[in-house]
C-alpha cells in the first residue's frame, strides 16, 4: 500500500507543479527542470552518443515541454510524459542530423553521468557498441531505456506508445541480435 500511496502523492504533486508552471510560476519551472534533466539528458546522450547532440536534445526536450505544458492531463506521471517527448525529440533530431549509425562516443561514457565507471575488455566494448548501433531503432531504443536506464516495460509503454508486448519483443530481440554479434565473447562472459 505504501507504493500506491507514493504514487498518487508523486501525481498529485505532478499537477500541483504543472499548475504552478502553467500559472508562470518561474521557480515551478526550475523545479521541473532540475527534477528531471539529468534523465532526460542521460537517455538522449544514450540514444544519440554525443554530448553535444544530448545537450541540443536535452534543451529542445525542455523548450517542447514547456511549450506543451498546459496540454499535459495528468493521466501518466509527468515524468513519462517528459521522457516519451525526449525519446521523439532525439529520434527525430537523429534522424535529421543522419548520424544515428557513426556514434562518436562509447555506451558506457553515458555512465559517467553520476556513477563510478565501469571497465570491460577493450575488444568487447567496441564491437558492443558496433553490436548497439547496427541495431534498428525500435530495438535499440527499447534495448537502451530497459536494460541501460532501468525503464519499467510499463514505461516504456507508455513513453513510446507501444503495447507492453511489444517493448517486451524488441527487447528480446535486440537482446537475440546482441547475443549473435557477441556470441565468440561468451566464453569470458562464463569464466
């Protein structure tokens, strides 16, 4: 019971903020925006391999939710509803700037934000990475949001507007595809 009562004090604190924001509350839309940056920023840097390109992303996420703040009904959390827009807004940017297969930054470098770095054999991380972005876009976003940031299948759901089922098949098959391109690996991976 303590998660139900969490979750709908998050959302009513979700709509007391959006309302404050939606009144031109300034300090209401700091709030927001320290709140969930850092996410918002680690999924695009993710999904596009480029701190510059995250950057552009993370701030036009903002600029798209603020201007679409007064549209938002409440009836996801606030946080899925920045995330399914942050998700659009670095495919779409991806697709336009045609630079979603020459990645210049390693996966794990999108760790760095607030966590210890962790250290893999030079040869697996790069053809990971390789593995990662020859991925079509469905999977790898799926891939990217569950098994790198911790997204719930749910949230996924709801943040790209996908049934449940489906994130869970492109999940299994990017995982599927990533087991095939790394599979002369798996002997260290059992040791």
């Amino acid at each position: 019971m303590q998660l139900v009562a969490n979750e709908s004090r998050s959302s009513v604190n979700d709509i007391q903020l959006v309302t404050r924001v939606v009144a031109g509350d300034a300090a209401a839309e700091r709030e927001l925006y320290e709140t969930y940056v850092d996410r918002i920023y680690r999924l695009a840097f993710r999904l596009a391999g480029d701190d510059e390109l995250a950057r552009d992303f993370t701030q036009a996420t903002f600029i798209r939710a603020f201007e679409k703040i007064g549209s938002f009904r409440g009836e996801s959390s606030l946080s899925t509803w920045l995330h399914s827009i942050g998700v659009s807004v670095a495919l779409n940017g991806l697709r336009k700037t045609k630079r979603l297969k020459t990645r210049e930054a390693p996966m794990e470098e999108g760790l760095m934000v607030g966590v210890a770095s962790i250290e893999a054999e030079p040869d697996l991380k790069d053809r990971l990475r390789r593995a990662i972005d020859s991925l079509s876009d469905k999977y790898r976003t799926v891939f990217v949001m569950h098994d790198v940031e911790g997204y719930t299948h749910e949230e996924i759901s709801e943040t790209l507007g996908i049934p449940i089922g489906t994130s869970k098949s492109h999940l299994f098959q990017a995982r599927g595809k990533l087991r095939v391109a790394l599979a002369d690996f798996a002997p260290e991976w059992v040791s």
